[in-house]
C-alpha cells in the first residue's frame, strides 16, 4: 500500500501540535 506511506508521509511532514 503505497498510497498508506504518502498519506501517513503528508502528516508526519506537517507540524501537527
């Protein structure tokens, strides 16, 4: 699932306080 490490990737990327 590919998409599953984009879609986490755009997440961990952004700052989420």
């Amino acid at each position: 699932m590919n998409w599953l490490a984009m879609f986490n990737s755009e997440i961990w990327l952004q700052p989420v306080s």
